[in-house]
C-alpha cells in the first residue's frame, strides 16, 4: 500500500482501506507508524485519536499505545496494538500489511 505523505498531517492520522482491512497511519515528532484501525481495548476505532510523542490514545476512552511498538500504556487493557512496517520512499508512504 502506498499513500502521500502529504495526507498525513503532524502529529494527526489518516484511514487507508486496504485489501479488505482499514490500517491507521500516524504522523508523530519520530515518524510515520501503521497499525490496525480498531482498538484492542473495545474494538473501536483510533482514527481521530491524539498523537503525542510517542503514543497515541484512543478517543473513544483514553487508552494509550506506544507507537514504536503497540504496547498498552494503560490499565484499561493488556492488548498491543497490531503494527506493520512502514518505509519511506520519497514523498510517498509504504505500508507492508
């Protein structure tokens, strides 16, 4: 899947629909992430969700994920997000899901 990295803002998020699953893309002050849309915490969905740093939070209730690598940074759930590589070719995103 490719995007333009002109359709992810700073510090915001963009949905792809891609082959069947939607896959949230995330622009933070480290870089750009792709994990699955839903929350692992009651299965909705992250898109508007606050990017800061390093984590976004879900905002439905407030749970928060680390960006680098899925992990629960909340006691509302154990669950880690699903990640996928992302690369940067250009002006354009990569994600490999």
């Amino acid at each position: 899947m490719r995007i333009s990295l002109a359709q992810l803002p700073a510090n915001g998020t963009h949905i792809v629909d891609y082959d069947g699953r939607r896959v949230l893309l995330c622009r933070s002050p480290k870089g750009i992430h792709a994990m699955a849309e839903m929350c692992p915490h009651q299965k909705l969905s992250l898109d508007g969700g606050r990017v800061r740093g390093d984590f976004i939070m879900c905002p439905h209730h407030g749970a928060r994920f680390n960006l680098e690598d899925g992990r629960s940074l909340s006691p509302l759930t154990t669950n880690s997000l699903t990640l996928y590589p992302v690369r940067i070719d250009g002006d354009m995103i990569e994600v490999d899901c």
